[in-house]
C-alpha cells in the first residue's frame, strides 16, 4: 500500500485542529492528496521497504542518448539490492554493474531517483529478450515540494466537507467556485511531472 506523503500531525497543524473528531476525515483526505500528486506527476515518491524484482520489454523503453542507449525504468530510490538481468522465462544472466550506468548521474547523491540505466554492453540478442531488475522501486526520501502540495491539497479537500458543490461561500463575495487543482499545488509538483503529465 502507497505511504502518504504527510502525516496527521502536520495536516491537523495547519489550522490547528486538537481534538480527534474529524481524523479518519483527514486521513482519507491525505491518502487522496497523495494519490491524486502521484497521478498528475506520473509517478510515486514513497520507497519499496525492500527490492522486488520487475521485468520489462525493452521495445518502446530505449531511447538514444549522447551517451549510448538510455533504458527507461520506472524510479529506483536505492542503490541497495539493485540487479539487473537480462533472459527471458527460466534462463537469467546478471549483468555486472560495469556494463551499465545509472542515469541521471549522481541521481541518488542529489537526492533524486534513478530513472534509467545506460546500457555500455549489452547482451540483448532479440526481440524476445527481457531485461529484469530487481530495485527498491520508489524516491530515495519524499521531496519537501511534495510534503508541501499534500498539505495544502488535503486541507482543500478536507475543507470540500463544507462546500459539497463546489462552491464556498462569503458573506461579502457570494459564491465562489473552487478550482479543480490549486495553482499552488501546480506550481510544487510541476518539476517532479514526468513528461506527459501535468
């Protein structure tokens, strides 16, 4: 199960919410926040407690780069237990960490996570060979923006409890439709979007 990327004490923080009245409310509203982020991003920024292995189809994942062959994977956020193999059904070989690079360079050390591996020399002889990785799939710790967008998105939807159409009310203003997707939440998640969404 997907972790939330904020806890209960940093939402009930915001407007300084002491009782446990309304908790299961706000806890559903930060599971949402967190998995409506992953959904506009394309991606999830929580960790794999340990590596599992994924196999993929390089047809439609390699991409060329200055470098070599760029093999997109969907993020690894640690290094640890990280192999790579290369067969298909029953019959593996491990692909020694010499004959591959992590893309982008220093991903992990700036606190982003790998998002390919460049293939030096690989042994990938047809189109029914399969790459296998085993990873701890994920981001290597969840990014402050992050944290940021989910408190604000929750504390929208927890608030949505008091305008179920959509519209909030003021007494000098009227009616006011509430946007679909705060632009400040935009903003946060915007430079973690993978291509394509958002």
């Amino acid at each position: 199960m997907a972790a939330d990327y904020a806890t209960l004490i940093q939402l009930k923080n915001r407007p300084r919410i002491t009782d446990t009245d309304d908790d299961d409310l706000l806890n559903r509203a930060l599971a949402a926040a967190s998995r409506g982020i992953d959904n506009r991003c394309g991606r999830r920024f929580d960790l794999d407690a340990s590596a599992t292995a994924k196999m993929f189809n390089p047809r439609d994942r390699v991409v060329r780069h200055d470098d070599g062959d760029l093999f997109l994977l969907p993020d690894i956020g640690s290094a640890t237990g990280l192999v790579v193999e290369v067969g298909r059904d029953s019959s593996w070989t491990t692909i020694s960490a010499s004959n591959y690079e992590t893309y982008p360079d220093n991903a992990l050390a700036d606190s982003w996570p790998i998002e390919g591996l460049l293939l030096l020399n690989w042994p990938i002889s047809s189109a029914r060979t399969r790459l296998r990785v085993t990873a701890r799939w994920g981001w290597p710790t969840v990014p402050d923006a992050i944290v940021e967008a989910t408190l604000i998105q929750a504390s929208r939807l927890f608030a949505r409890k008091d305008s179920p159409e959509g519209v909030m009310g003021s007494a000098d203003w009227g009616g006011i439709r509430v946007s679909r997707v705060d632009p400040d939440v935009e903003a946060l998640i915007q430079p973690y979007a993978k291509p394509g969404f958002a």
